[in-house]
C-alpha cells in the first residue's frame, strides 16, 4: 500500500467503540451487505471470527481489515464479551486497491487503540482530520505486516504468534512505566502460561528475560531522570521501584560505572541540594 492510497481515505459517518453486548453474535448474511471496508480492531474479550478461507480467534490486539466480497461471520465468549472499536471507510481508486492484510496483530494495542478512540472523536465533527488518524494506522499495520512478510521469507524466520504480539504489548509497557511493580508470576498468570515459559517467551522475542528488561529500562530511565531533572537520587530510587536508595545506587553503578550522584555531577553537573553524598 503506498504513501498516496494511505492518506486517500474517506470515512463514513459508521464508526465506533463498542463493549457487545450480551448474546451479540456477527451473523453470517451482514458481510453480504458490506460495501466499504470496515477496520475492527479487538481491545478487550474473547471470541471468534469465520472468514471465507479460515477460522481465527478474536482477542485483544487483533485487527480485521474486511473487504466487500468476502465472508464474516463473529461471535463472543459469553463469559469475556468483546471490546471492539471500528470505522468504515473508503479509499480513493478502492477499486482496484488490495488491502496489504486481512488479519493482523498490532505490535502496539496501547497506541492501536489510542488511534482508534481519536478517529471515533473526531470523525463526527473532523472528518479530514479523523480520516488522516485512521490512515496513519493502517501505514504503520502496513509496515508491520510487511516487515513479518520479510521476516518469513528471511531463513530461520518464524510467524509471530498471539504470545509474540502479547510480549512485545508487555515491553512496551515497562518501557512507559519503568518503576511500576511488576511481578513475573503475576505477569506469566495474566498470559495463562507458566512462570519458566513466560520467561523463555519473552527472552525470545525481546532478546532479554523480562527481569533483566525490567532493570535495563529502569537504568535508562535513572539516567534520565539524573539527567533532566533535579530530583534527588532517594527519590528516584523510591519511583523507580527499588527497595531503598543504597540497593538503587549498587545497581547503578554496575551499569554505569558511578553511583548515581557522582555520575549526575560528572556528567551532567546539575546541582541538587538533596543529593545523598553517600549513594
């Protein structure tokens, strides 16, 4: 799909976010009726979706590009009903146009999902604006698809799977919330796999294990923080996560050379009254 086919899209005044309801069910004559394409994305839930040539299953993160011509049929897990977002759209010479995915899982369901809410705001009142949201998105599924096209075509390359795409959503997240508490078992629970494969999941698609991960980016983040801010090393021992201040400060310095304080004024020379001379 080029640059040009991308920001050529037109939105229809369908769109929207939706929890199902109870009993909701996608019955097999609506794709029948479909026109226009019309871009799901699943944010939350469980469920099903039955195309012309497959079965697939419906979770968070999983976006459906549909097509006039082709067959839809979805129901829900009655138990976990499905949070979906979607918009139905047009793209100029659509004719002759063939969408670079049917199915995908984003690498991202936090900024998916964040685009997906904006170009539901907008649409009713900023149509042109709203239509330039969703086709950012569909570039950047684009990419990403065709990135994973690369990669299977590369020897030794694999397809991602739901767990792939589920470690790569959990980085993110550590990344933005460095000092949070995260707690692997709690973390392996919330996938519904054990703590020992959790580990060798995610060691495989970041590179790392996610304790290593989580301090990696909790030392990138001191660093910042040293850098741009005049917070003290306790207090960034303390929002960071770590137990006490001297713990934070032996960490630091095996990653960096200086415990924190000593590499703020080396480097940085910001100058903070409530440094701990000792950290």
């Amino acid at each position: 799909m080029s640059k040009k086919r991308v920001n050529s899209v037109v939105l229809s005044d369908i769109m929207g976010r939706v929890r199902c309801e109870p009993g909701w069910r996608l019955e097999a004559g609506w794709s029948a009726g479909l026109v226009d394409f019309d871009l799901w994305l699943v944010w939350s839930g469980r469920g099903k979706m039955r195309l012309s040539d497959r079965e697939i299953d419906l979770h968070p993160g999983t976006c459906v590009w549909m097509r006039p011509g082709r067959r839809y049929e979805a129901w829900q897990n009655p138990n976990d009903r499905l949070g979906v977002s979607f918009a139905h759209f047009t793209m100029e010479g659509s004719a002759d146009i063939e969408p670079p995915f049917e199915v995908a899982e984003v690498r991202s369901l936090e900024f998916a999902q964040a685009a997906m809410s904006e170009v539901v705001r907008l649409g009713p009142g900023e149509p042109k604006l709203a239509a330039n949201v969703l086709g950012g998105l569909l570039a950047v599924l684009a990419h990403d698809e065709q990135e994973l096209a690369t990669r299977l075509n590369t020897p030794g390359g694999h397809p991602r799977s739901r767990h792939d795409a589920a470690m790569e959503v959990l980085a993110a997240r550590i990344v933005e919330e460095p000092g949070r508490q995260w707690r692997i078992q709690e973390l392996a629970q919330a996938q519904g796999i054990a703590v020992d494969y959790f580990s060798r999941l995610f060691r495989d698609v970041m590179g790392e294990r996610p304790q290593s991960y989580i301090l990696r980016n909790r030392m990138a983040r001191a660093q910042h923080l040293l850098r741009e801010t005049h917070l003290s090393v306790g207090e960034i021992s303390h929002v960071l996560g770590f137990r006490d201040s001297f713990y934070f400060s032996r960490q630091f310095r095996t990653f960096y050379g200086a415990p924190p304080s000593i590499y703020r004024r080396r480097r940085f020379a910001i100058p903070t009254a409530r440094d701990e001379s000792s950290a």
